[in-house]
C-alpha cells in the first residue's frame, strides 16, 4: 500500500524532476545490468514522457544524460537504464568466443553451443557501436555487432567494438532462433538481409529498424508479413535515442507461434 501526501511548496515553478530510488533488476545483456526508477517533481503543464526524456542521472558513478528506455507502466512512467556492471558476464568474451567457433569451422552458432540458456541477445546488423556526434546517435553498448569492415566508417582507425566479421552476400554465422533482438540503422533492408532476420530472430522476439521508410516500405511490410505482425511507428519517447538516430523507429513485433503453443 502507498500514502500519498499533496505537500505545499514554495518556488514549485524551480523545482527539477528527480529520480527515485534506482533499483537494480535482471542484467539486460551481456556486461550491463538494468536499474530501473520513476521520476518525480514534474513541472506542471509537462508530460511525464517529455520530463523522463531528459531527465539526467547518475548510477555507480556513470552518468547517463537520458534513460536507455521509458516503460508506461500505468500509474507512472518508469526510466531504465542500462549500467555497466562487472557482476553480468562480459560482452566481449561472448563475441570472443563466438569468433573462435566460428574460426574452427561452425558455420552456424547456435544458443546451446554458447550454453546462453534464457540470455537476451541483440545482434545489431551494418552495427559500429555506440556514436553520439552532432546531436545524432547510432549504434548500441550492449549489441553484437555484424559487419562486413572490421574498422569504424567514420573513425577509420578506430575498430569495431563486439564484432563479428560478415559476408552481406552469405548466411550469417549463427544458428536459427539466436537472437532476442535484431536492429538496423541505416542498412539497407535486402532480401538477403530480410531473411536472415526473419531465420535468426527467436519467437517472441523484436526487430527495431532506423532505416528510410520511403524507399524500403515494401521490404518492411514483407518483413512483418513473414513475422506474422505488422510494423509499428514508435514515438520518441518509446525510442532508445530520444528521436535523435536520425530516422523515425519501426518497431516489428514477432507473432510467429509454433505447434506446441496452441
């Protein structure tokens, strides 16, 4: 149960939101785990979307100028954040160990192979890693990256973190039913592309595409088809980037089910 208590202030129109307790929850991916906190003080006549968008933060001494994602959990909105933490496995041994199957020969790493269990994963495709430059942001901390150059295109000589070396021509080296979560930014959404997403895209999964929607509607709208689902626009505050990757986010949600689900 919760009190409630309407408290008069002075110089309310001052006040800045604040975050509540921050507290930690399940490890969102390899090496980070999520801490989650509602934010208080909102300014009235503010939404409490527009308010949580930029509303700053500091957790275990890593500043965070937005949270990574904002959930509408009904009574509130809640910001959850994406912390380093050494207690979660790390995301660089993963990709080292999957470049090392991948070396001796295995074509197609499955789950099992890397004992993942119930482990997300997120493999970002065409991904270069996390870049925040003149107000526009790209690529993810948390994510595998597939990429056929093994140097970043705008620093070129800075390598790809969390790579994983591809042929955009062949089959990717991972295993049907692999990842979680499948994003692009920026690719292009060619056939090949489209049913490598769809093969390795786990049931119940997402797929978060930042890419021209003009020129690729079609190929988004076969991509949905094959998921069984239908593309969604989300708004920025649904957003990891806060509306600043450039290109609005198609959100596709996978409705596949199998036989054993009826």
């Amino acid at each position: 149960m919760w009190g409630e208590f309407d408290v008069k202030k002075e110089n309310s129109d001052s006040d800045i939101p604040v975050w509540g307790e921050f507290k930690p929850d399940n490890c969102t991916g390899y090496g980070y785990r999520q801490f989650s906190s509602v934010l208080w003080e909102i300014k009235k006549g503010e939404s409490w979307e527009e308010a949580c968008n930029k509303a700053q933060a500091v957790i275990k001494g890593q500043w965070f100028d937005r949270p990574t994602r904002i959930v509408n959990k009904g009574l509130n909105i809640w910001g959850e954040f994406d912390v380093l933490d050494d207690t979660c496995e790390s995301l660089a041994d993963l990709v080292a160990n999957i470049n090392t199957m991948i070396r001796k020969g295995n074509k197609k790493v499955s789950r099992r192979d890397l004992n993942l269990g119930e482990q997300k994963i997120h493999l970002d495709l065409g991904g270069e890693g996390y870049h925040e430059a003149h107000g526009v942001v790209s690529g993810f901390r948390t994510a595998i990256n597939l990429n056929a150059q093994e140097y970043d295109s705008q620093y070129k000589d800075l390598k790809i973190p969390h790579l994983v070396l591809v042929n955009y021509s062949e089959p990717y080296p991972f295993a049907d039913n692999f990842a979680d979560y499948i994003t692009m930014q920026g690719a292009p959404l060619t056939p090949h592309n489209l049913d490598e997403i769809v093969r390795m895209l786990r049931k119940g999964g997402k797929v978060g595409l930042w890419i021209d929607q003009n020129f690729f509607q079609k190929q988004i709208d076969d991509l949905a088809s094959k998921l069984d689902s239908k593309p969604k626009k989300v708004n920025k505050y649904e957003d990891e980037f806060g509306g600043r990757a450039g290109y609005t986010k198609i959100l596709i949600k996978d409705g596949r089910i199998t036989h054993d689900e009826f």
